[in-house]
C-alpha cells in the first residue's frame, strides 16, 4: 500500500466532492447544469461509476458514449474525476456463456440481481472463476487506456465495497478449488492440516465448504479464505489498472469496515485489501437520527478504525439521506455528522450522491438534492461546509489526528470466532447478517465508553507498538497468540496499564477452548486466572461492588476469578472474585468480568461510565478538568497549526476556555473567541477553527 505517500500533501486543497453518475441516473439531459452547480459551489470533484454491464451488453462490443460526455463535461468545469469500475454487475453473458453463476449451500445457484444500488442488473458473478475475471480485467483494461489521458482524470477507485455475502458464497467448482488452494498454501500437508485442527481429511482434494456453523473450526477457515480472495480480487484489478497507466493512484473503499461488518456473513479484511492499493476509505453507514452518545459515537468508531488502516484515508460515500421516503435528517445534526467525519482525520471526503435516486429500493434516497436537482436543506449544509473548506481547507492538507494515551485492540479471529458461536441454527444457510453478537457489541460499546467519559481511543491490532499508549483496554478477545502474549507482558511490565474484560485468551488458535484460562499462561500477567463462567438461561442480573468505588450490575454474564498474585478489586454479592488488580514489572492489570462494556452504557451517567471513570481514575489517569462534560474535541495537527472541532453533545449550553486564541474561525454558532479566550457554546453546537500548535 501507499505506494504514493504524498499524493494528499501536494494538493492546494481539501477533496470535498460528489459521486455523481452511475446509469441510468442521473439523465443526459441533466448533466451540465448539475456540473455547472456542483463546479459553482466549490465541489473539487465527481466520481464516476462505469458499470460493467451497462458499457458491455453484448459481448465484444463496448460503448463509451455517456462516459466520453461526462468526462469532457468535467473537463470543462474544472472538476475532477475519480473512476471506479463496478464490476460486480455483469453482463448476461458473464453468466450464461462463462458460467458465472454464483454457488450457495448444497449446491443451490445464487441467481443474479438487481436492485437499486445496482439498478441495471447483474449481481453478483462468482470472480474466482477465471473466465469472469479475465473478461472482468479487460473491462477495466479498455476502460483505463480510453481514460487514462484525459486531462480529467484524477485517480481510480479499484472496486466498490469488496466484501463476501451471504455466508455461503461461493461454493461453484473455482471456489472450492481457491479454498483447497489457500488451505494447501498455509498447512503445507493434510497431515500439517488435520493435526492442527483435529481433522480427518484424506487430502486437500477432498475437503469441501462447510455447510453449518457448529463446526467452528471449519467455519473460521472457510470465512478466512473468503477474506483472503476479496482482497485477491482488489489486487488483481489493481494490477490491470496500474499495467495500463503506471501513473496511476489507485484507492479502495470498503462497505462496512472490519469493526463494523458481520465478520462471518459480510466478510471483508480491511488490512488484506490496503494492501493492494495506494490508498485505503470506507464508507460512512451512520445513524443520521442519533439519540444517545452511543450513536454518536459511531462516527468516531469508523474513523478511528480505518485511521488504522490507513493513516490518510478517504471517507468515502458519505450519506446525507436514507432511501424509502423516510424524514430527512436535522440541518443542524448533519452539519455535525459531517463535522465529525473530517475531524476523523479523513485525508478526502465524497458524498453518495448528488441528487436523490428515482429508481429501486433506494428511490427517494441518499441524495443531496431532490430528484429534480433542487436545493434542500441538507445540500444547504453540504454547500455551506464546501464554501468554508474552499477558504480554508488547505490548512487540513498533511494533518494528522492527535494520537490518544489510550487504545484499543481489535482481533479479527475474535471477532470472526464469535460471530460463528452466535450462530444458533444448524443449517448455515439461515443466518442472517447482523452486528447483535458479543465481540461486537463488546468493542463497540467499550469504544463509545471512553467517548462518553471525555476520552479519544485509537485502535491496535496483534503485532503493532504498543508503546506510546498508557492504557490498551482488550475486551471479549477469545483468542490471544503467542506473540501477543509477549508484547502485552512487555508492555505492562514497561509501566503500561492494561484493562482486559472476559472472556479473554480462553481459546487456542485452532479455536479449541483452552484447557487452562487464560492461556499461554497469562495468569502471571492477570493475577487471576478464570475459575467459573456461565451465561444465564434467564434474564438475571449480577450486581459487583468495586472496593472504594462504584457498584455495578451485569446481565446474563457470571464470572469469577482465582488469585493468583492479584486482589480483589470487586467482587459479587456471594463474595467471589469479580474483578481483579495486578501490579507486574512497573506497570499494572485490571481484570474484568464479561459484559461490563455491553452494560446499559447509553447514557452518560450510566452505571459503565461510571466505572470507567472510576477506574481511570484508579489508575492515575485523571480527565482533564478544563473540558466540560459531555463536550467533544477532536484535533487535526499539522506541522505548525492545530484544527480543533469541538461539538457540544449536550441539551444545554456550555462555556470552554481555549489553550489560545485562534488564527481563523471556519464555523460558529457563537460569538467569536473573545480575549479571555472563551467560547460560548449553543446546545448541540458545532465549533471549527484553527489554532496555533498546542
């Protein structure tokens, strides 16, 4: 990845654009006066979608008529061009002569599809088989020697959401063979293989999907190999592209990002596909109506996360509307939203679309404006937001997010384990996609937790340095490796806090239980090691006290612990070891039960954040005391100048003294900085500028 690392910093300006085209809408006759407006406002760019089928409906013949008018249409208006190639709606032929019928379970054809994010029809085709990708890349081949001259043309956007779904797919004779192929790659022999995970396989030849997910392990590996042949995919489209136009800057964006997906049903590994490109976005699938902080909270949570993935990502298709006639969004949110989205440290920002759709599902949906191109409200935030980063977006050119003291870990194994176990029926083929499953609501309210307490989180994964952070919090990670095991003992022992909720390291790498909790034995490092688990058949609630601290309730979950080494930090109402305190080398473990961050933690006074404070508090890492409650600040640095935005989360106004005054202000709903330096803040406002560096 990042093959051109400076691609952002020798811009002049912040990318603020639209998607724009992707047939049969928006229609010819719509076009210029839609790119006059877009080139009016201050939009840098358009992004193009050319979808296979539409531009290849009979085989050998291809028409480029309303993509050649675009493009000189951009060209015209100084507008920039990002070209994606939609590959995943295939012509007729893909199907009916290449074969490209996609396989589900037992054999049953998943049949091609059109909806509205894919109107023209054609989804999905099974691109392991060679006959599909070939003609797929020489698709993108013409396309990209047609373009790749244009003066319009910026960079390409290699494919649209690279993911595997539903869980099943696919199983055609290509795919099986991939999955023999990856298996025989990483185990070397059916021997290695079969003695791993407790087999009995005769040969790779042999080995077939699997069809239920009461076999985890089998489960876990077939949706490994999934992940492994999306990013396959993105790879080799990128290749053609990059063969045909060396010059070429090459992005992906992901649909719902790892931390995010059902990592079993909707599988896609963010970290596999940056591999293959100069750049990494996401889409940006948030809640345009938030009630709670938690909501809220989900913008940070996809920021943050791709930021690990690519420091300079892009926050692509940004939606400023839902489809299905539903309310619009408030003016005033979705100037925070968007607000939000670029202080994640966004490096570009595109909104999916421009005009709101007619057709499908997602009829009267997703765009800024009307059908018919005419304003509405939430365009009027959108333009007013592209006006101020016109004047003043360069100053975000090269920013960086202020790091946190506090990260947290995200395990894909974990998470795909989980999301396996969670998986009630025999028959595979019924599951559904969802994010209701314990390591994900584990992670993402641990994440919303430290938000709502008045702290920034970033993320690591197994293997990153952990040794700028004061605290990694590891919450409902079943499976720890070896090497982990190593770098968390070192990272505690150099003065590092570590805050672990259960379950943790319970599970070898084959996915088997370990026979001794926490594995590779971690008790040295926990003071404890696990003594009784279970999940409640009823809707029970466990109370806990902390010594010295708050009281807590935790539902469904009972654990307790075994000292060895630690204390006592909370117990259960029967006495037992709830949580538990280890001091090791210069540094110190907190030990909690499981469900601590799934708690009712949607409200800043509940009980979770609370404890969470407590325990900051508990470990020497007081808040600062100069931030009021409930007001966020998230700061993009630069070599000499700081862009703070700050959001008041609050129904109630508030007050906030700066470290200084600023140079410029780019957006306030109150009366400048006065000489004191502070700031007035309206319930639910919204505050952007630059200051001097901190």
């Amino acid at each position: 990845m990042t093959l051109n690392k400076d691609f952002e910093k020798q811009l002049d300006f912040y990318p603020y654009g639209v998607q724009y085209y992707r047939a049969p809408t928006p229609l010819p006759g719509e076009w210029e006066a839609d790119l006059d407006e877009i080139a009016r406002i201050g939009y840098t760019h358009v992004q193009y979608r050319p979808q296979w089928r539409w531009h290849q409906k009979v085989r050998g013949k291809t028409t480029w008529d309303d993509l050649d008018c675009l493009f000189d249409l951009a060209g015209r208006k100084k507008l920039k061009v990002i070209l994606k190639p939609m590959l995943e709606t295939a012509p007729d032929w893909a199907f009916h002569e290449l074969k490209g019928t996609r396989i589900g379970f037992h054999g049953v054809p998943i049949s091609p599809i059109s909806h509205g994010a894919i109107y023209v029809g054609g989804w999905l085709p099974c691109f392991d088989n060679p006959g599909v990708m070939s003609a797929a890349l020489d698709f993108v081949r013409e396309l990209v020697r047609r373009y790749r001259n244009h003066p319009a043309l910026w960079f390409y956007d290699a494919w649209n959401e690279p993911r595997s779904k539903p869980l099943g797919q696919c199983q055609c004779v290509h795919s099986i063979q991939s999955y023999r192929q990856w298996l025989e790659k990483r185990y070397s022999t059916i021997e290695n293989l079969n003695q791993t995970f407790g087999k009995g396989w005769e040969t790779f030849e042999t080995i077939m999907p699997p069809v239920s997910g009461c076999d985890h392990t089998e489960m876990f590996l077939w949706r490994q190999w999934a992940a492994s042949a999306v990013a396959g995919h993105v790879g080799q489209v990128t290749e053609v592209i990059r063969s045909e136009d060396p010059k070429a800057f090459v992005m992906v964006h992901v649909g719902e990002c790892s931390i995010n997906q059902d990592a079993a049903c909707d599988t896609s590994d963010d970290l596999l596909n940056a591999r293959k490109v100069d750049r990494y976005g996401t889409s940006f699938p948030i809640d345009l109506y938030p009630n709670s902080p938690i909501k809220y909270a989900n913008s940070d949570l996809i920021s943050d996360w791709i930021r690990r993935v690519d420091p300079m990502y892009w926050c692509h298709e940004f939606y400023p509307n839902w489809g299905g006639w539903g309310p619009p969004p408030d003016p005033q949110v979705l100037n925070q939203l968007i607000w939000m989205a670029i202080a994640g440290g966004a490096a570009g920002f595109t909104y999916w679309q421009y005009r709101s759709e007619r057709l499908g599902n997602e009829a009267n949906g997703f765009g800024l404006r009307e059908i018919n191109g005419s304003s509405t409200p939430r365009s009027n935030v959108a333009d007013r937001i592209a006006d101020i980063l016109k004047k003043h977006g360069d100053r975000l050119i090269g920013t960086h997010r202020a790091p946190s003291r506090i990260a947290l870990l995200y395990s894909r194994q974990s998470d795909v384990l989980s999301r396996i176990d969670a998986m009630e029926d025999l028959e595979a083929s019924h599951e559904k996609i969802t994010k209701q499953y314990f390591y994900k609501q584990s992670i993402h309210n641990a994440h919303a937790l430290y938000l709502i307490a008045g702290e920034t989180v970033d993320w690591v994964i197994p293997g990153d340095d952990l040794s700028s952070y004061q605290i990694i919090h590891i919450s409902a990670a079943e499976i720890i490796d070896s090497q982990l095991a190593k770098q968390l003992r070192n990272f505690v022992r150099n003065g590092g806090s570590l805050i672990v909720e259960y379950p943790f390291a319970c599970r070898d790498e084959n996915t088997w239980i370990s026979p001794t909790r926490p594995t590779h034995g971690l008790s040295d490092l926990l003071g404890c090691r696990e003594k009784d688990r279970f999940i409640s058949k009823k809707p029970g609630i466990y109370d806990l006290e902390f010594t010295q601290g708050p009281k807590l309730s935790v539902e469904r979950y009972y654990v307790d612990f075994e000292l060895c080494g630690g204390k006592v930090l909370a117990a259960w109402k029967n006495n037992q070891p709830a949580a538990v305190e280890h001091s090791y080398g210069q540094g110190t473990v907190i030990t909690l039960p499981p469900g601590v961050s799934v708690n009712d933690s949607d409200r800043r006074q509940a009980p979770a954040v609370e404890t969470l404070k407590w325990l900051l508090e508990h470990l020497g890492l007081r808040q600062s005391q100069d931030t009021p409650q409930g007001v966020w600040i998230r700061k993009r640095v630069g070599f000499d100048h700081e862009i703070w935005f700050i959001f008041n989360m609050t129904r109630e106004p508030v007050e906030l003294t700066l470290p200084a005054l600023p140079r410029t202000i780019w957006q306030t709903s109150s009366p400048a900085a006065d000489q004191n330096r502070t700031i007035s803040l309206p319930p639910h406002a919204t505050w952007v500028a630059e200051l001097p560096k901190t």
